[in-house]
C-alpha cells in the first residue's frame, strides 16, 4: 500500500474508534446521559484523532520531502555526468609547454642552478691550478 491509501485508513480506523467509544458510552448511561457531557466526551475523542492523524500526515510529509531531497540530489548528480558525456572538456597545450602550472619557473631555476655549479666547478679548477702553479716554483 502506498502512504496516501495508509494514512486514509488510519484515519479511518481513529474516527471510527471515537465514534465505537462514543456509543458505548451512550449505551452505558442511557438514563443518565446528558448531551453536554456527551458532546463532551465525542468532542475528546474526535480531538485525540485528529492529533493521530495530523501526526502520522506530518511523518509521511516528512518521508516525501527527504524522498524529494535524496531524488535532487541523483538528479543533479546524474546531470553532472551527462553533461561530461556531452560536452567534454578538451584542453590543448602548445608544444613545448608543460602541463604544470609553474613548470617554466621550475625549468629556468634549474638551469640557472646548473649554470651555477659549473662556475663554482670552473673556480675551483683555476684555484687547484693556481695553487699547483705556486707550489711548484717553477721560477
């Protein structure tokens, strides 16, 4: 059974209970039975069911909006993918270039490092060599 065809049933049952409740009591205290105190008593119990029910309406309304929130999301979920399907993203990179970002600057530290170690090589070959030359005395 769906919720709606649940809910009208239990409404059914709760006025129907009010209503067996009220005839009992009409039966009950047949002589003694005053019309304020059973439209009282009817007026309870009516009321009591109408809390039930109002109560079991707002669970289904709940159970519908989180069904509603849960079927948005794999809606938008499900869209995000079509539309990648649909509409590939395609990015071209010129030749030469590197695919990371700041690879350039990585590319030009390095040869400048590179640059910088065959000076300090160059530097201390000469400083060897000079020093081989002075403590040779070749003079």
């Amino acid at each position: 059974m769906c919720a709606v065809q649940l809910l009208r049933v239990s409404v059914h049952e709760r006025i129907s209970a009010a209503a067996e409740d009220f005839l009992l009591q009409v039966e009950k205290g047949e002589e003694t039975a005053q019309v304020p105190a059973l439209r009282a008593l009817l007026t309870e119990r009516l009321t009591a069911a109408a809390k039930e029910i109002a109560a079991v309406f707002e669970e289904t309304v709940a159970e519908y909006e989180d069904r509603l929130e849960r079927s948005e999301r794999e809606i938008c979920r499900q869209r995000r993918l079509l539309d990648a399907v649909m509409k590939p993203e395609i990015r071209l990179h010129r030749a030469g270039q590197s695919l990371l970002p700041g690879a350039g600057k990585l590319a030009e530290l390095v040869e400048l490092s590179c640059s910088l170690v065959a000076k300090l090589v160059e530097l201390a070959f000469h400083r060897k060599t000079q020093e081989t030359f002075t403590s040779c005395n070749w003079w």
